[in-house]
C-alpha cells in the first residue's frame, strides 16, 4: 500500500514538471495575457473606442495604409465612434474641432511624429520630414520668398506654355478614348518643370512619361506604410550595404533625381539668373551659402517635382471628376466663364488675377479639395510633456495624435448637413471662416505646405 502511494505521487510529480518549451510557451502565453489585458483595460487609451487589433498592434493601422483605404475606414471608424478613434496601441485619430485647433494652431507644441523621419531618411534639409521645429522654421524662411504668391505670379507665362500644349493635345485627340487622368498627370510634370527649371520634361509632347511615374508612385505608396513602422524602415537602411535597398521609399532617388541633379549642375555652370523657382533658390545659395549648400538646394528641387507633380494632378484630377459627375454645376462654371469673357474679363489662357475674381470657379475648387484632398491619412504629432485632454480623455506625454483631412472635412457642425455632397455653392454664403480654418488640403498652422501657393494657380 505504501509501495502504490510513493508511486502515485512520483507521477503526479511528473505530471507537473515542465520541459523548457512547455515552460516558455506559458510564460509566453502569460506575457501575453497580460499584455491584452493591460491594452484593453489598464492603458490610458483603453476607454477610447476602435478597432480591437488597433489597440494592440500598429499592425491594424500599417495593413490600412498599404491597403490605401485609411481614407474610408477613418470616416466610417469617426461616423461609428465620434471625436475620437484610437487606431494604434497609443495613437489616436481625432476630429474634435478645438483638439485640432490646440494641435495645429499656432505657436503648438505638437512636433511632427517618427512617420515622418521615414520621408526625410538622411537627407539634413526636408521641409515636409523635419520634426524639430526649430530647425523646420530656420530652413523655411530661407525658402519662403520663392514660393510666395508674389514670387509664383511671375512664372505664370511658364505655365500658361504648358496650359496650351495641354489644351492643343487634347484638340489633336478630339473624338478618342483616353486616359484624362495619366494626361493630368504628365501636364502636372510638365508644369513642375515649366516653373521649376523653366522647360517642361516634355511628357505631354511624347504622350507618355519617361518611367518616373513609377518609382515616385513606389516611393509614395512605400512611405505611407513604412512611415507606421519607422524602425523597418532604418532596419533596412543599416542593412542596406549587405541587402541593398529593399523599400521603394530608401530609393527613391531614381532618373527623376537625376534630371534635378543636371540641371542644377548646368544652372550652376552657366550662371542664368533666370527667374524661375531653381533660379531663386540659386540666390538663397549665394547669399547663405552656408546656411544653404548645393546639396540642401537640390533636395528642395527634387521634393519640388517629387511631392508637386503628385499633389498637382490629385487636386486637377479630383476638381474635374466632380464638375463632370455634377452637371448643374458643370453649367453653372459655363456660364460664369461666360460671362466674364463677354464683359471682357478673362485673357487665353486666364490669369490668376482674373481666376481670382471668379467666384463660382473659387467655390468649385474649394469644394473639390475638400471633398478630396490629395491625402487621406492622419497629420500625425506627438502630444507635448502636459499631455492633451480630448471629449474627457486624457491622452499623456509622447503617445501620437492626429487629423485625417478626409474625416475633418465632413465635419457637419463645420461644412454642414450636407457635407458628404460636392456642393460648391457652401463656399459662397457670407461666412467662411471655419470652412477655411479647419481646410487641410494643404495641412495646417505653421506646417502647412510651402507649395501651396503654388498648386493652386496651376489647378
């Protein structure tokens, strides 16, 4: 009897022990456990409503972006929950009129976050990737006269070259099937280069680009991924003397580079002081050449055609898609031409000047850009040491909040009940101060666009 009780204990005791892989996967089952159950009840995020894998994995958040659909997920996800969406373990997308108004206001505190080191990797002069605020507002003065409106109204015959070229194309083409937005697309290049480097890349003349098209939209679509994961992208960077470069937003620097790279060379070379936006920023070098190397003015110019091209046929594409899908207001456009042409207001092609007077043609744009602006993901910054309270959340130090322009602007208490709709004629009542305030085409505050002066007279 005492032989059966020592045996019995013996494999209850076997029974109990663990082999080193039975005891890690319980710990690591238990890490897990923990980890869920921290996120979903004990995080300072965890009363703030979303999706159940975005509060535990920026996974939820990076599938969407390569998806390409954050646009529409975001409005759906703010429709559901209201002003605020967490869509990562510690980011939040928020559509609180004064959360927005206190993040990109001015004089904030909010810096841009770590997805943007992504698009300015190692290059020491980026306006749109520097997070140091400081450092953004120094490199931005140097470069503001040359795209200021004053500056930009100068380069209008250079436009109005690629204006008629565009216009004569599409008569030769009269009767034809074509792709309008490819052709939006190598009128925006040719534009760029128009007022960039004063001659266009002659796309529309070939009717094709030359293969820049691709990696810059390789480069685009890799970088709205990879900026949710910054450390695969410097992974990859410190890797990349052994593998070579694995993401298209690391090489990015393709044949388009190359272009900006000789004509800077040969405008240096011969000294022109042509007046076009290389030519200005060729004084800034001369005067503040140390402020200002070569190299930080080859990287405005080459974020000029990189980040202008895009931005540009996005804006004209989205303006004529729903001028055409609104025929009331395709009409009314009509007459409003119409009309300055007979009184003698409008020159071939239009001017600025002139385009500014017409109203109906401001509302339309307006309207266009907001109901697609040319990004459709969050405006990401870091919340400042005081922390941020949201719709009674509090949101601590160093934890990423954000606007999505797609969800900003179908803010009904803001554009009104009829916000999902292209309604151009909003833009035309007495008051719109708060339709322009919370516009983020072009972004907002102190970081919003320098080029936006400039896309706007070309669409």
């Amino acid at each position: 009897m005492q032989s059966l009780s020592l045996s019995r204990i013996e494999w209850l005791a076997s029974q109990w022990s663990m082999t080193p892989l039975a005891l890690s996967l319980s710990l690591l089952l238990v890490i897990l456990t923990s980890y869920v159950a921290y996120q979903r009840l004990l995080s300072p995020f965890a009363g703030i409503p979303g999706p159940f894998w975005a509060s535990l994995s920026r996974l939820w958040l990076t599938w969407h972006a390569r998806k390409g659909d954050l646009h529409t997920v975001m409005m759906r996800l703010h429709e559901k929950h209201g002003k605020l969406v967490r869509i990562a373990p510690s980011e939040v997308s928020i559509s609180d009129l004064n959360a927005i108004k206190t993040i990109y206001g001015a004089g904030s505190k909010f810096r841009k976050s770590s997805w943007y080191s992504v698009w300015q990797g190692r290059r020491d002069y980026d306006l749109f990737g520097e997070q140091d605020e400081r450092v953004h507002a120094a490199q931005r003065r140097l470069v503001s006269r040359p795209y200021a409106m004053s500056s930009l109204k100068q380069l209008e015959p250079y436009v109005d070259n690629a204006v008629l070229v565009f216009l004569n194309k599409l008569g030769d083409m009269a009767g034809q099937v074509i792709d309008l937005g490819n052709w939006f697309q190598l009128f925006a290049f040719d534009v760029i280069g128009e007022i960039t480097f004063s001659k266009p890349f002659g796309f529309m003349d070939a009717g094709t680009d030359d293969g820049s098209f691709k990696p810059i939209q390789d480069a685009l679509f890799s970088g709205a991924w990879v900026g949710q994961v910054p450390w695969l992208f410097w992974l990859s960077d410190f890797l990349s003397p052994v593998i070579g470069q694995r993401l298209a937003i690391a090489g990015r620097n393709t044949n388009w580079v190359a272009k900006v790279v000789r004509e800077v060379t040969a405008r240096l070379q011969s000294g022109s002081d042509c007046p076009d936006i290389l030519g200005q920023l060729l004084k800034v070098h001369h005067e503040k050449p140390q402020q200002f190397s070569v190299s930080n003015l080859m990287s405005v110019a080459g974020s000029n055609v990189f980040a202008g091209s895009d931005t540009t046929a996005i804006s004209t594409r989205a303006i004529v898609y729903n001028v055409l899908k609104n025929p009331e207001c395709k009409q009314r456009l009509l007459d409003e031409i119409d009309d300055f042409r007979r009184r003698g207001e409008l020159s071939d092609p239009v001017t600025i000047a002139e385009a500014e007077k017409m109203p109906y043609l401001q509302a339309v744009m307006y309207e266009a850009l907001r109901c697609h602006p040319a990004v459709g993901m969050t405006l990401p910054r870091v919340v400042p040491p005081e922390g941020l309270e949201v719709d009674g959340h509090y949101l601590p130090a160093g934890s990423i909040v954000g606007v999505n322009p797609w969800v900003v602007h179908r803010n009904k208490d803001v554009y009104g009940h009829d916000a999902d709709t292209f309604r151009p004629e909003r833009w035309l009542k007495a008051d719109t101060a708060d339709m322009h305030r919370f516009f983020f085409a072009f972004g907002s505050g102190a970081r919003t666009c320098i080029g936006k002066s400039e896309s706007l007279p070309v669409v």
